[in-house]
C-alpha cells in the first residue's frame, strides 16, 4: 500500500464532501457560525457539523455563563449533528478498509493518527477557502467525547488553520472538557 498516495485519496474524496455540503449550507442556510470536521474516535469515521447564529442565541437565553463555551463550542450542543451523514456512508467505509491495511503494515496508534491529522487539516484548510466570502464561520476539528490526545490535537489543528480571532476561547473550551 502507498500511504501517501492513499492519504492523498482519502483527502480529496473527503474535501470534495465537503464542498458540496458547504456550498448547498451557503446558498441554503446562509446563517452557520461554526463548522466542524466531526470525527468518531480516532478518526474511525468523518462527517461535517455546523452551528447556526439563531440556534446559538436561543441557547444562550436558557444556559449560565458558567457553560457558555461548552454551549457555544460543543458538536453535541449544536443544531446539526452529522449534517447530512449518508453523504459519508461510502468513505467512511473506505476509512475501515484504510485502518485495516495500516495496521497491516504495523504502524502505530500514533502514526494512525499523524496520518489522519493530515487529512484533517487539508480538508479544514480547503473548507476555510470555501467559506472565505462568508461572515468568518469558526471551523475545526472535532471529535465526539474526545479523549486528552484528542483535545490537545483539536488545539494543535485550531492553532494550524488560522481561527486567531477564536482561538483563545476555544482553547479555554478544550480545557474545561478535559
């Protein structure tokens, strides 16, 4: 297997998902603040989540301040979960067979994982161009009920893709989930 031809792959396919997601979320929704890269736990699955300023207000009349950063950076807490999920049923397959062969050439969890972040991070840097005309929506990575190496992945992932504006707050996020 060609790893890096393989990652290549897997970037693409899943960076044109997402294109074509964001692209009917801009012309349909016009109103999202916060997009995610959403991920099953070591990345065993993919899927785009977003936030709605209008959803986000109507949390914010009902929760403390005290849980305004979970509320407000949270994929659980967000109006859509897995947007549209059957768009990734076919690669997240594909992503099964990919774990299969790279446990097959004996790599390790964190290598996995390094071979992920990369996917990750271009299809964050390609969604950014997406939504560069829309109102700075803050886009990251996200896993549902990460763990400690997940949190500080998110953070390094934030830190890569250029949110400064929200990265200081997030990263309070990450460390009350922690």
């Amino acid at each position: 297997m060609n790893l890096e031809q393989e990652k290549k792959q897997l970037a693409e396919d899943l960076s044109n998902i997402y294109k074509v997601l964001l692209k009917k979320l801009i012309t349909e929704k016009k109103d999202f603040n916060t997009i995610a890269v959403h991920c099953g736990s070591g990345f065993s699955a993919f899927g785009l989540s977003w936030n709605s300023n209008r959803y986000l207000n109507q949390k914010k009349e009902k929760f403390s301040e005290q849980n305004w950063l979970i509320i407000k950076y949270s994929v659980s807490e967000w109006e859509n979960i897995f947007y549209e999920h059957e768009n990734f049923n076919d690669i997240n397959e594909k992503i099964e067979e990919i774990f299969d062969e790279l446990y097959d050439e004996d790599l390790t969890d964190e290598q996995i994982t390094q071979f992920f972040s990369e996917i990750a991070l271009y299809v964050l840097l390609e969604i950014r161009k997406v939504v560069s005309d829309h109102p700075t929506p803050f886009i990251s990575l996200q896993f549902s009920d990460p763990s400690d190496t997940e949190i500080d992945l998110m953070k390094k992932i934030n830190q890569l893709i250029d949110n400064e504006d929200k990265s200081p707050e997030f990263e309070t996020y990450l460390e009350k989930i922690r």
